[in-house]
C-alpha cells in the first residue's frame, strides 16, 4: 500500500500534552486556509512518488522504545484513509498510541477507526463558527456539506469519548486578525462544542502563513488572546479545560 507522505518527525513533545510522539504529515487537504502553515502539503504534485506505508511503519518501528504513539498530521490524514488504518493497525499492534489530527471533514472514517478499536485521541480543527460565511472566510474550499461533516465529527467525537472509545479529545482554533479573531467568534465555536476534553485558542504565525496578505500582519498578542479566551469562558459548558497556546508561553489554562 502507498502513501502520499510530507514528513516525519521522529519525537515531538508539542504535538499531544503530556506525550512523546512520532508525528506524521501525509500530502492533500480538502480545503484551502489562507493561513496554512504547512501549505506544501495541501496538493499532491505531479511529480510526487508515493511512498510505501512499510516506510512509515519501519519508522515507528524504529522509534518504539523512545516513544509513546504517534500524531498523524497533515494535510488532511483521513483523505488516506485506508493507509492511515494500517499504520494506526501496526502502531497499535505495538502496543502503542494513535491520535489523529483533523479538519473533521471526514466524521466517518473517524468512526471507523475508533470503532476498530485503532484510535485514542482526536484533535480536531474547528477553525471559525459553524455558519458558511464565517467558514468562507476561514478556508477556501468550504461548502454546507463541510459544515455538516464537521458539525458531526464534533457529535461523533464526543460520543466516543463518552463511550471511552478514544481516551482524549481537543478542538482547536487558529486566530489571527481578521478570522475568528472576537469574543463572538469565539463563544460561537466553544458553545458548539457538545463535550471535549479542551478546548485550545492557538496564536497564529502569520510569517508561515500561505496568504502573502496574512504574512504582512502581526500575530495577535498573548495578552489580547487571553482576553479573547477569558470572554468566552462562559459559554465553554461542555469543556472541561479552556487553553490558551502561544509561541512564547505554551499551554496555560484560562481561569
């Protein structure tokens, strides 16, 4: 079986809180954010070579002992589904954990995994309220039905992990001036959230972003963020932990 394979990042100690993981990045996304940091990866070129899932799997291999799962990342993993199951498959089969970063475009496949038993943790992207025109503006490509997979995948996602089905769930917004950048914004996103484990507001990096206009702004400041996530901590009723993530201070829970 083949793979459209990024990168590998043989230890990553940011990628899941508290874990030491393998970090994956598979090629092609279904949608087109302006401020995508990994923007090489959204297409399949050409003139890529496929790589064999035996590739990763020896990789994973490799670093067994040094680690406590792996984070398939991206692009969008679960558009490989078949080749994310047997790499979640041989992970697991090593007794080790699989936790999966997703747009949420694909609720099925997520199913699927987790109901196979080949799941533990989903972070799960939820980059504007769940309304067309705010989604628009957040990321190219996105239509009703996006809205509908990914309002499903956070009903999904919970349910598992009511069910215990996976043991860890975190729904994450990227703010940068300009897309989900207000208090609304914000409390929209978090009151849609039915359960999760956290529930992350991530300092964007406009110097990585693939929109040259994104690039020639400012990040938005800790301060201001933190204010941003203290406004809607009221609305957070299905989150247990409310997180701020920033490039100089790392996580810090909202009180």
């Amino acid at each position: 079986m083949k793979i459209n394979l990024g990168d590998i990042i043989p230890t990553s100690t940011l990628d899941w809180p508290g874990k030491v993981v393998l970090v994956i990045f598979t090629r092609g996304c279904p949608l087109r954010c302006p401020y995508c940091s990994n923007a090489k990866l959204i297409d399949v070129p050409e003139d890529y070579e496929p790589k064999d899932v035996e590739f990763v799997t020896a990789e994973i291999a490799r670093a067994a002992d040094f680690i406590d799962g792996i984070v398939m990342s991206g692009g969008e993993p679960f558009m490989q589904g078949a080749a994310l199951r047997e790499i979640a498959a041989f992970t697991k089969d090593r007794g080790l954990l699989v936790g999966v970063h997703t747009n949420g475009a694909y609720p099925e496949r997520i199913a699927g995994l987790a109901n196979e038993g080949l799941l533990d943790a989903v972070f799960l992207d939820v980059k504007a309220p769940l309304e067309l025109a705010a989604y628009t503006n957040a990321c190219g490509g996105a239509d009703e039905s996006t809205l509908r997979a990914i309002k499903a995948s956070l009903e999904l996602c919970c349910g598992l992990r009511v069910e215990n089905k996976i043991s860890y769930f975190e729904v994450r917004t990227t703010v940068f001036k300009g897309i989900s950048d207000t208090p609304e914004d914000i409390a929209k996103i978090v009151s849609s959230i039915p359960c999760a484990d956290s529930y992350v507001i991530q300092q964007g990096r406009p110097e990585v972003a693939m929109d040259e206009r994104l690039q020639k702004t400012d990040a938005i400041m800790r301060n201001d963020l933190y204010e941003l996530a203290k406004t809607a901590k009221s609305s957070a009723k299905g989150v247990k932990v409310l997180k701020l993530r920033t490039h100089s201070f790392g996580d810090e829970i909202v009180n």
